[in-house]
C-alpha cells in the first residue's frame, strides 16, 4: 500500500520504472566514481549499498507483477 490506498498494476509498473531508472543511474554513478583517480571509498560503499536496495525492491515489485503460479 502507498499513500493509504492498493496500488493497481498500471502504478505498480510505473513504480518499477522509475525503480530501474534509479538502478541504472546509480550504476552509472559508480562507474564515474570509479574512474577517477582516487575515488571516495565510503561514498562507493554507499552507492553500491543502494543499488542492492534497489535491486531487491525491483525484484520484489516484480513477483508483486508476475506472481508464481504452481501447476
């Protein structure tokens, strides 16, 4: 629940987006970090420590989409 109410599919899958856009900004943030010279280790750490935050939250908006069916 968000904001007190369920969330539909349609606003699920704009959560996921907006998920997989951060991910993907972050990642590109680590690598420019990583190329400097002497990067900011501590800063690394954190911005690796959110993208596995967002990977697990990706991952579980995703099974909130697709969920496992038992045949």
């Amino acid at each position: 629940m968000a904001g007190g109410y369920a969330m539909d599919d349609a606003e699920w899958r704009g959560r996921l987006d907006v998920l997989r856009v951060e991910h993907r900004d972050l990642d590109a943030a680590i690598g420019a970090l990583a190329a400097v010279p002497v990067p900011d280790q501590l800063q690394m750490a954190r911005l690796k420590k959110r993208k596995l935050r967002l990977r697990d939250e990706i991952a579980a908006v995703e099974d909130r989409l697709i969920p496992d069916i038992i045949a």
